[in-house]
C-alpha cells in the first residue's frame, strides 16, 4: 500500500476542502493508494503524540462546500522555524526538518501534498531539496502566487468584496457619506482591483501604484461635491502613499508569519481629512469576512482540478513540481520557479486599462 500525506498550511481559503476531497476521491480509484492527513500543517507530524488521520471517502463526503479546511490550518512556524521556549521565556526557532524526514518515513509516507501559498510553497521546496518526495498546490485569496493565472479562494473573496462594495453604496447614497473599504491581499492589488470594478466604485487604490492624496482628494470631490453626493472608495491593505517607496517590502520578508498589514482606511481617512475634504467619512474593513464561507462554483472546481492533478503528478513521481492554471490547461511547473517571482499587478494589466476606462481613479 503507498501511501500520501496531505495538509494545509497558511492562512485559509475557500477551497481547501475540495482539494482535499479531490485527492481522496482520485486517490480511491487506484487500488493502493492511502490518503493520510495531517492537522495544523506539518505540525500534527511534528507534535507528540502526533495528529495525523486517514482520510476515507466517507469523511470527505460533501465537504467541497464547507469553507476552512478539515485539517486545520497555520501560518505561523513550520519544520525549519519551529518555536522552542527557553528558560527565560522567550521563543527560539529551531530546524526540525531532519527529524520532520525521519518521522515521514516512519510513518511509511510516500509522498507528501502541500496545499498552501507562498510561504508553504517555500516550505515545500526546501524539503524537496532535502530529498523529499513533494507536490505543491497554489492557495491563497491574494492571487499573489506568479505563473497560475488564478488560485482558488480567490474569486470567492472578489465575490465577497464585491457583495460589501454593493451594501455600502446603498448606504453612502442615503447618507451622503464617503465610505471607503479596505481589502486583503498583502503585496498585490487583485481583490481591490477586481472588486471595485465589479462594484463600481470611484478610487481603487492598490500596492502596486504608489497614490498622491491630492489626485484622490479631486476625484472624490469632483464625484461627491460635485456629481453624486456620495463616493466609495476600495484600498488594499498594502498599499503605499509615493512617499513611503523607501520602505517597500523585499521578497525575503515574505514567508510564513508574514507582518501584519492593517490600517489603509483609517490612514487613508486622516489623509483625506487633512485636505480639508468636507463630506463624512467613514472606512469599513472586510477582514477575514474575505477568507471564511462557502467557495463559490468557480472555486470549488478550480480547487478540484488542483487536487485530481495534484495526486496524478504523484503517480507520475513528478516531485518538486506545483499545479498551476494556464486557460485552459491545468499544469504543473517546479515550484523553484514559482516562488522566485511575487504575482504582483502590472500597470500594464488590461484590468488597469480598463478601470481606467470607467473613470476610476487610482490616485496616480
Ligand atoms: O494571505 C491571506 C491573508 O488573508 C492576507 O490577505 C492577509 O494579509 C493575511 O492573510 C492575514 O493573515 P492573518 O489571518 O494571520 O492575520
């Protein structure tokens, strides 16, 4: 019997569990494959006792539509960081890949799935390095992963984005007010752009495109004061004002326990107030509202694609490589590659072009 370890590591997404379920459902038509999951990422290997789980057909019934993941999740730690208290209190971060390897093999684990994004994928080559046989498969709301044209979750937070943007245009109608919603996806502009286009909204403010408040200001004036009387505005939680270049990010921070990225709205608010722009404003942040809930259609397939393909690039023994969505293709590229690159938007996207198109100002 071989046997395949899965598990989910970073932050959730919607979609985990019909990958999972995708795996344990191809996996039941070979005759001796075993699907075993690991809870918490590699942390339920690691634990002792260890918490890992065969997954049978019966438990994976119907869970592609429930949000989270059966396996439980982390983005903090891993096998080559795992925190160790001292006598002092403090925490220092130990290497437990070796002893990860060794337990793997004790466990008669074949291989190993990790569905996970940046962070988890660097967590996946290193091991592969280390001689381990791993198959990667891209998550993340932020579709911040390069060469994928697309990770599940990610339309699904769009969706939710989206859906908020349309309450809070009722409102700031109503109200005449300014709202201004600040979305999740770190370093890249994918939720923001893609929502507030699908909403309609006037400012959309992204990482990749440094703002002057002064452009920003104009155009909330020009549609709150002097068009509709109310205006909404999307800004992504990353996002920089042209001053602040200096202290842009460097890939090497990227990784699990990334920093905290919070704060755009309320900052972008006391920007605005201090051009002496008149109307009320009022910021909303979607938080993890964008990461819970039932994956929409779209999601549940792509997730189900990646997890059929995940466990036929196993078969194949083609380790050290990520499933990936090239339209209309589902393929599979080392993961080295994909984790050289940060999937950010260019200015050139034809989504820019088009936002641009429809009036919406990017504070550039
Ligand atoms: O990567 C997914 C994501 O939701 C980001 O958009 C966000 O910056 C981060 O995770 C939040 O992580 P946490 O839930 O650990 O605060």
């Amino acid at each position: 019997m071989n046997r395949a370890l899965v598990l989910t590591g970073g932050g959730d997404c919607p979609g985990l569990n019909a990958v999972i379920r995708a795996i344990v459902k191809r996996a039941s038509q070979e005759k001796d494959w075993e699907i075993v999951g690991s809870y918490q990422s590699f942390n339920g290997v690691l634990w002792e006792p260890s918490e890992i789980m065969i997954l049978t057909e019966e438990m994976v019934a119907g869970i592609h539509v429930k949000g989270g993941t059966i396996l439980g999740t982390t983005n903090v730690g891993g096998p080559f960081a795992w925190p160790v208290k001292q006598t002092d209190g403090s925490y220092t971060n130990v290497d437990r890949s070796d002893e990860l390897i060794r337990k793997l093999q004790l466990m008669g684990i074949d291989a190993v799935i990790n569905i996970g994004g940046d962070g988890s994928q660097r967590i996946s080559q290193a091991l592969y390095e280390k001689g381990l046989n791993i198959i990667g498969v891209p998550k993340t709301i932020d579709n911040d992963l390069s060469i994928t044209d697309f990770t599940f979750g990610f339309q699904t937070a769009v969706n939710t984005a989206t859906e908020a943007i349309d309450k809070l245009v009722t409102t700031a109608e109503s109200h005449n007010r300014i709202l201004i919603l600040e979305v999740m996806g770190r370093y890249a502009g994918w939720i923001a752009l893609h929502s507030a286009i699908a909403g309609g909204a006037e400012v959309c403010l992204i990482p990749e495109i440094p703002y002057n408040i002064d452009i920003v200001a104009e155009r909330v004036e020009q549609r709150f004061h002097r068009g509709k009387g109310f205006a909404i505005i999307v800004v992504a939680e990353g996002v920089k004002v042209i001053q602040d270049r200096a202290d842009e990010h460097s890939l090497d921070e990227k990784g699990e326990g990334n920093p905290k990225l919070m704060g755009s709205a309320t900052r972008l608010k006391e920007q605005l107030i201090a051009t002496g722009c008149k109307g009320e404003i009022r910021e909303t942040v979607l938080g993890h509202l964008q990461r819970g809930g039932t994956p929409i259609a779209y999601d549940r397939i792509l997730a189900t694609q990646f997890g059929v393909k995940a466990f036929e690039l196993m078969l194949e023994k083609k380790f050290g490589e990520m499933v990936a969505y090239q339209h209309p293709e589902i393929i599979s590229v080392p993961i080295k590659e994909v984790i050289k690159k940060y999937n950010y938007v260019s200015t050139t996207d034809p989504l820019i072009k088009t936002a641009k198109g429809i009036g919406i100002s990017f504070g550039d």
